[in-house]
C-alpha cells in the first residue's frame, strides 16, 4: 500500500480526534452554573441597593431592576482580570478590534452586515437617544412611542420638551399584543421620530419581519425618522427570530438609526458600553458632533476588553443562559397557572421579563404593590410605570436562579392568596 495513501489516513485519524477533542472542550465549558446563588448587597448593585428609596425597605426579594442575577460569562471575566493585571488605567482608544467584533457578532447571530464606520460609542442607549432628539427635531417637535414601553422612552421625551404622541398597542384576547397601524397612521401627522423598542419591554413582542415592514413603511411615507432601541436583541427564545429594522431594505437601512449593547445580554451594564449605528452619513456626522461637544468619545477601559470578550468569546454561554432562561420563563407560567389562577400571562417571545396581569385581583395599582411589598416581601415592575395599557400588571425579571425565582413565586402566592 502506498505510504502517502498511509499517512493521508493516518492525518484524517489525527484530525477527526483533534475535532472530537474540541467538541468535548465546548460542551464542558459550556457547563455553566446558573444555579448559583450569588452575594450582590455589598455591590452597590441598583437592583438590590435601591429597593429602599423606592420601597421603604430593603428586607426583599428584587425582581425587578432588568439586570441578570448571574456572574458574567467566565470569557469577560478573564478579560478584565487580565486588564485589571496591566495595573495602568489611563485614558483609552478603540482599536479596530473593537468595531470589528460588533460587525462579526451582528452578521453571526442576525445575519445584518454592517459597515465599521457605521459605529459610535455611546456610553448608553438611552444617553444617545437623549442627544438624537436634540440633534434630529427641535423644541415642542412631536414624538411618537408605542405604551406600554420601557418608561425612559416617555421621559426622554418630555425632558427635552417635546411633545409625546403615544400610540398604545393593541392587545388582543389571547393576551398577544400587535401595533395598531391605523393609529399610528391618524396620528403621524408632523411627527419627526419614532421610537422603536425591539424586541418589546415589557411585553416581550419579539416583531416580526411584516410587523416591521408595516411599520417602516408608513414612516417612510411620512418622512419619519425611526431611533430602534434593540437593546434585547440576542435575548430571543425558540422559534422566533429578531429582525433588524434596518436590515430590512436599504430605503430602512437610511432612515433607521438603530441603538444596542452587549450589556443586556452578558450582564455587563456596570461597564456602560453601548452603541448607534447610523447608516445615514448625515446622522452619523450629527451625533458624532453631539458627542464630541460634551466629550463623550472614549470607552473606560475595562469597557472596551469586555465587549471584544463578549462578542468574540461569549456566544456558548449565551446559548447556555437561553436554554435556562426558557427553562424559568416556562416553570415560571406553569407555576402561576397552577397556583395563582387568577392571574394571566402569556410566553414571551423575547427578554427574559414576564408581563403578569394581576387586574381581575381588582386591585388599584397602589393597593397591588402595597400588598406584593408588605405581605409578598418581593420587589417587582409596577405595570403603570411603563403607561398606557400597564395599569394592573407587573414586570418580573426571570434572569435569576431557580431557587429564586421559586421563592418569588412563593411569596407572590402567599401575598395575593
């Protein structure tokens, strides 16, 4: 026998055990222990540091704030030791590495291709919707939102003075929510921006590509510029798909100026690193000239390792937390329609927040909280807060252990039974 055909052989046996050995490799490190109970209250963590200014006590269990009660992924912690070990922490540039990351992980995972030199920094989304509004509209301009939404979008909105146009969705009897489209067309008129929030907080809408089709077209037609907060992007559970509003048509991609981070999704908002794309050359030059009058053009420095970990290294702990993430979301449904009938909830399709209806308690909204706070001992969302069609609900954040998560639930039961 030919020793070359020998030895090709013997290389394909080397290979295939290479390849077996690296497929082991990825499924142990992919072993992560979201079951582990972690010491956040000498952290200066918002979630579990502030229930007292806004509840009158911190003697309880915070589902609320939308952060993970998780450690970051082992990838970003590495990172930043090994920034940490460099021992010098001065001020910092963005090396090409660092754009280059955002435009691999966006073509990875939603198969949007971006240009580089679409990218600015921002050290949040709301910040940079904050210096739109003021760059893109003027004093008393019109701004259209869809309520219930994150209750920033409201108050960016009203703090720079303009006028809030709200069009409320549509929620339907099997508890889905749609946008209602002829409202939105009634009310558009001389409206300068529409803020999206994609996938939606609080209700968890994950938009389809025809939901956004409709929308985008009918701000085209009347010259409206869209903001998409896709913050929750990589969050998505089975079966859906986010989609990009400006990767839905080039005509999209122009009048689109799209906001996200790697924060939401590898529990890294401490470290305040967010980005805008604006494929528009126009808005580009308007928000980086925003930017650079108040000075805000560097990442910190721990900021910058940490986003390049996570968009280079972090994709199989992200697709370990959403095997658990669906694993409390779907526990946690059961568990309410077996012990709180009462209560009504539908599966998200995106977010790891659960959008309860606590109404045919036939409770006001203050009397609800008091009951949740004072018996329950349990911190949640007031549904109000996010605006219209909120009142009688609560958010709950699931990205927690189980062992947490079923305590909620626990005292959710017992305050309510």
């Amino acid at each position: 026998m030919n020793k070359y055909f020998l030895l090709s052989i013997l290389a394909r046996c080397l290979l295939n055990i290479i390849n077996i050995k690296l497929k082991l490799l990825e499924v142990f490190t992919m072993n992560y222990n979201f079951n582990e109970i972690v010491d956040r209250s000498n952290n200066f963590s918002s979630k579990w540091s502030e229930m007292e200014k806004k509840y009158g006590t911190n003697d309880l269990l915070p589902m609320w704030v939308a952060d993970m009660d998780f450690k970051a992924a082992p990838c970003i912690i590495d990172s930043l030791k090994n920034r940490l070990e460099q021992e010098i922490y001065g001020y910092t540039t963005r090396p090409d590495s660092y754009n280059e990351s955002i435009v691999n992980w966006l073509d990875r995972r939603h198969n949007w291709k971006i240009k580089s030199e679409w990218l600015i920094y921002s050290p949040g989304v709301i910040p940079a919707i904050s210096l739109l509004i003021n760059e893109l509209t003027k004093a008393n301009d019109k701004i259209m939102i869809q309520e219930p939404v994150y209750s920033p979008f409201n108050s960016v909105v009203k703090n720079n003075n303009r006028e809030l146009i709200i069009s409320p969705l549509q929620k339907l009897e099997n508890g889905n929510y749609i946008m209602d489209y002829e409202d939105i067309e009634n009310k558009i008129k001389d409206v300068k921006l529409f803020i999206l929030c994609n996938p939606h907080n609080p209700v968890g809408r994950v938009w389809t590509k025809d939901e956004l089709k409709k929308l985008g077209d009918i701000c085209l037609k009347h010259n409206v510029k869209i903001i998409s907060d896709e913050i929750h992007s990589d969050i998505i559970l089975k079966k859906h798909k986010h989609i990009p509003m400006a990767s839905i048509s080039k005509e999209f991609e122009k009048n689109t100026i799209t906001c996200m981070a790697p924060t939401k999704t590898f529990n890294i908002a401490g470290l305040q690193s967010s980005y805008v794309i604006l494929p528009d050359e126009k808005d580009y030059k308007l928000l980086d000239d925003a930017f650079t009058r108040i000075d805000i053009k560097r990442n910190n420095c721990f900021s910058l390792v940490a986003t390049e970990a996570s968009y280079n290294n972090g994709e199989s702990w992200l697709e370990s937390f959403l095997e658990y993430l669906e694993s409390n979301i779907d526990f946690a449904i059961k568990y309410i329609n077996e012990n709180m009938p009462k209560l009504k909830v539908r599966k998200p399709e995106g977010t790891y927040l659960l959008w309860v209806d606590f109404s045919a308690l036939g409770l006001s909204d203050e009397e609800l909280e008091s009951v949740l706070v004072q018996k329950g001992k349990v911190a949640l969302n007031q549904g109000n807060s996010f605006g219209i069609g909120g009142s009688g609900y609560q958010r709950i954040n699931l990205a927690c252990p189980r062992s947490m998560l079923e305590e909620a639930l626990i005292r959710i039961k017992n305050a309510i039974k």
